[in-house]
C-alpha cells in the first residue's frame, strides 16, 4: 500500500492561530479604509454566530453573498436604465 506525505496538508494550533490573527488584522485594516462596510461586517458576524457547523457558516456567507450581488444587480439595472435614456440606441430603419 502506498503511503503519501500529509504532513504538507496539516498544520499545527500555533501556526492556525497565527493565520486567524493575521486574517482578523488584515479584516480589520480593510474595515478602517472602508467604514461604510462596517454594518455589514457587524451583521456578518451576527450570522455567523448563529451558524453551528463549518459548513451552515459557508452556507451563510454564500447567502449573504447572493442577497448583496442581487442588490447591486438591481442598482446595476437602474444605471442601465438611466444611461439608455440619456443615449437611447436607435433602432433600424430610423
């Protein structure tokens, strides 16, 4: 039976903790040049709280996601809108 190295795949507490604090510091830089997204991020975590697996937390997360692509798809559309008002397309034979 052949046998493979997952050593590559596992690391230890230390090094995971390292990482999630860095993640956090990297969040919370973002969150300070972007203070508009702050409610957002608070209502992300509210969530996520709730989530009891990693699994329903992804589930969340790609929820969230979709509602606020949605939302700019529709703002998306309004632009659209505007836009063919003030340059209409001419159509053929005009």
């Amino acid at each position: 039976m052949d046998e493979k190295d997952n050593s590559t795949n596992v690391i230890d507490k230390s090094e995971y903790f390292s990482k999630v604090q860095e993640a956090i510091k990297t969040r919370d830089k973002f969150l300070e040049e972007h203070p508009e997204l702050k409610g957002f991020q608070r209502e992300i975590e509210k969530e996520l709280r709730k989530a009891v697996s990693w699994k329903n937390k992804a589930a969340v997360l790609k929820t969230m996601m979709d509602e606020q692509m949605w939302k700019l798809k529709k703002e998306l559309m309004k632009i659209q809108e505007i836009t063919y008002k003030l340059n209409p397309v001419k159509g053929e034979g005009e």
